[in-house]
C-alpha cells in the first residue's frame, strides 16, 4: 500500500509526470529503432545470426543493444561508441593537458568535452560499422538474405545508416538526460538488457521443463532464488560506504532551534566500496577481446600459442578466461579509483570549509589519510565486483543454466542494471522530497506542514 502511495504522488507533481512520460517515449522510439532491419537484408533469414549471438561475448554485445545486434537493426552498433568514446575522453584526460584545463572550467568546458566525445563517437563508429558489416556472413547469415548484394552501395548506405543511429540514440540519451528523469545514456543501456531478458529467460526455462533430467521446475525455482541473492549482493556493492567522521571547529546559524547546527557538529564524508562502479568490467572486457585476436593473427594462427590462445580466450565461461577477468578486474579497479577519487582535493575542500578529521590534521597529512581508507576499502570492494564479473560462469558450470540467461547472474549486466535502477529511484525521490512529499520508500503523505 505504501508503494502504491508513493506512485500516487509522482503522478501528483506535474512536472515530474510530463518528465516521465518524455522518458517513456523516448525509450519506446528506441526500442522501435531496435527492431527496424537494415534496408538491403531479408529480416526472414536473420535466424543464424540470432543463433550466433546466444550466448557468450555476442550475447553479452546483443544485451547491451537490446536484441538490435542479432536483428540487423539501424541501431546495431547501440550506444556502446559513444560510452567506448567518453571512457577514451576520460583516460586522455590523465595525460593531455588541454582537456585537464577544459576539466577545470567547469560547465564551458564539459561542453566541450562533451562535443570532443561526439567526434570521436562518430569517428569509432566510421571503425565498427564495417567491421560489423562484414561479419554479418559469417555469423550466419546466408548471402541470399542480401537482397541488393554486398556491393558498394550496401556498404556505403549501411554504414551511413548505423553511424546515424548511433549518434541518433546517443541524441535519445542527451534528450532523456535534459528532459527526462536524467541518467539518459544509463537508461538506453538498461532497456536494452531488460528487452533480451524475457526471451533469455524462456529459452532456458523450455530447457528446463522440456529437456527431460535438466531439473524441472524445482530447477527454475531454485535459479530464482539465486538470482534474487545476487541482485542483494549487487545493491550491497553499489550502495555500501565506508563513512569517515568529519568535525567543524567554527559553524554558525541562525534560525530556530531545530535548524541551528552548533559548533563542532559532526558530519560524515561517504567512501563508496565501489567507487569505480561498472567501468573495471567494462575495461576488463575489451582487454579480454584482445588474446583471441591476437591467437588468430597471421603470425600465432597455425602456431601452438595460437590456438591456445584462441581455445581459452574464445569461451567466456571457461576457467583461464574467468581467472584472467578476475585479475584484470581487481587492477582496474585500483586505477580506476586512484583517477576518479580525488583524495587531495577532498582534503584541501574540507580544510578551506573549517573541517578536519578527528586525530588527523588538515592538509597533506588527511590527503594521505583518506586515501589509505580507500585503498583499504577497494581491495575488499573489487574481490566483490571481481565476482559478480565472473559469478555466470559458476552458474553455467554449476547448475547448467543456459548461456543467454546466465549472464543476468552477474557482471555488467546485473551491475548496471542495479546502479541504474538506483540512480533512477533516487532521481525520482529528490522530486517528491523538493515538493514536500515523503520519499519512495516511505509513506506518500503531504509534507507541507512541516516544511
């Protein structure tokens, strides 16, 4: 009841309705565009191509564009450019000092860092859009399902085609993000995954209940369950912080009594477990591509090396591939939040506030401080993300669950999945809180007696 309360009262502040419905809409012009089938192919002979992107590292691809990879769509290459484009912006951001200057002022020069990422989106999509045009054959899709040939102007208006919808989609995210709940980009991404989960789902399911010894139903039963553990563990992951005690010597207020903070009140400073939240897996993952290119290059393909290379790094459920994810994953994991926590300027904000650490002094000394706290924490956090990364592959191994399925037990499906449905909640919340409204999981009651 209280859940429905809460619902009751999004629908109540006006603004918030009209935000949600631009989002649905969007969402849906998206997910119609993931269905349109590029001009020059048969959609009635695209079934190889569904079966080749079942499972393993295509499935995975085919989740993050929402079923539009194995359809032939318009919006094939998804909205993965862009997020390759910006995570390349952010790492050159390290080592260049004109986009450290662009970083530093503040909302000019985000926006042009953001026009730095959509040149280079489109420039990574002008590399993708071949490639994926040429692997189209060999990913089962018979040459009579090319009705116009494979010829130039396939190539050229194809690849025009899919470039646009790339940019269109990324156009989709920044209208979401602008007048919409927000998150835009996140929320593409997380339709997509949930459109390919039903038909996961019942794949394994018919797997279950027709393939005679594969458990039954009691099996389905049981693969809920864990499934529900998992999402725990993951919102545990995501949400869990390490809170570091912050005192102020000199604070003054005015106001009531309730309102007054008095001198020396203590606040805390959040250290998130996971502050690098999905983009390990996600730079583990491209790195994971790269034995099996290598395995089956001119120079290693015929040799021992390169078939070892390509056996192993080809199953993404195999032993060496999952060890070799896991590692990769706890080193990012480290990089990633040396880069994105930046424990000095944390200490030189709170210093310039009047605030300090109890028993720590102010400047240098809390820099170095904070930052033990987080490499502390992080080793703990990435073992934890290092196994969600790799947990479908216990499940496949374990419990014979279907590939396609699988990958919703973990790794970057299920921790976006998590973060974003999160971030989305809290969206939402902070609206219903701005117009004196109880939050999601509270009771919708009016709040403008108290305010």
């Amino acid at each position: 009841m209280k859940f429905i309360e809460s619902i009751k009262n999004v629908w109540k502040i006006e603004e918030l309705r009209n935000r949600i419905m631009v989002t649905l809409g969007l969402l849906l012009v998206y997910r119609f565009g993931a269905q349109v089938v590029l001009p020059g192919i048969d959609a009635a002979q695209l079934g190889g191509l569904a079966d080749s992107t079942d499972g393993g590292l295509l499935g995975l691809l085919n989740a993050f564009t929402g079923g539009a990879f194995a359809n032939a769509s318009i919006f094939a290459l998804g909205i993965m450019p862009y997020i390759s484009a910006s995570i390349v912006v952010q790492l050159m951001g390290i080592a260049i000092p004109y986009l450290q200057k662009l970083q530093k002022e503040g909302a000019s020069g985000q926006k042009k860092i953001n026009q730095i990422t959509r040149w280079l989106t489109i420039g990574i999509c002008l590399l993708q859009a071949p490639g994926y045009l040429a692997s189209l054959p060999a990913l089962g899709i018979p040459q009579s399902a090319f009705l116009l040939g494979t010829g130039f102007t396939f190539y050229f208006s194809s690849i025009t085609i899919l470039v646009t919808g790339c940019i269109f989609a990324m156009w989709l995210g920044e209208k979401i993000t602008d007048k919409g709940i927000g998150n835009g980009i996140s929320l593409l991404i997380m339709v997509g995954i949930i459109a390919t989960m039903p038909a996961s789902f019942i794949q394994n399911y018919a797997s279950r209940i027709e393939g005679g010894g594969n458990g039954g139903l009691m099996m389905v039963l049981i693969e809920l369950v864990v499934w529900f553990a998992v999402i725990l563990a993951a919102i545990m992951l995501v949400m869990a912080v390490r809170r570091i005690a912050v005192q102020y010597a000199r604070r003054t207020a005015t106001g009531s009594y309730e309102k007054n903070v008095m001198a020396g009140s203590r606040q805390y400073i959040p250290l998130k477990l996971n502050a690098s939240g999905v983009m390990p897996i996600i730079f583990a993952q491209a790195i994971m591509f790269v034995p099996g290119l290598i395995g089956g290059s001119s120079f290693l393909k015929e040799s021992a090396v390169g078939g070892w290379l390509q056996t192993n790094y080809a199953d993404m459920f195999g032993l060496v591939y999952n060890i070799t994810f896991a590692i990769l994953i706890i080193i990012f994991t480290y990089f990633y939040t040396a880069i994105t926590v930046p424990t000095n300027k944390m200490a030189d904000d709170l210093k310039r506030s009047g605030g300090f650490i109890p028993g720590i002094r102010p400047g240098t000394e809390t820099s170095e401080y904070l930052d033990k706290i987080m490499s502390q924490i992080t080793f703990p956090g990435s073992i934890f993300l290092a196994f969600l990364a790799v947990f479908p592959a216990f499940i496949v191994k374990l419990m014979g669950v279907q590939q396609g399925w699988a990958l919703f037990f973990g790794g970057t499906s299920l921790i976006i999945l998590v973060g974003v449905a999160i971030d989305t909640m809290q969206q939402v919340n902070s609206y219903l809180l701005n117009r004196h409204y109880d939050g999601l999981m509270k009771t919708g009651k009016n709040r403008k007696a108290l305010a």
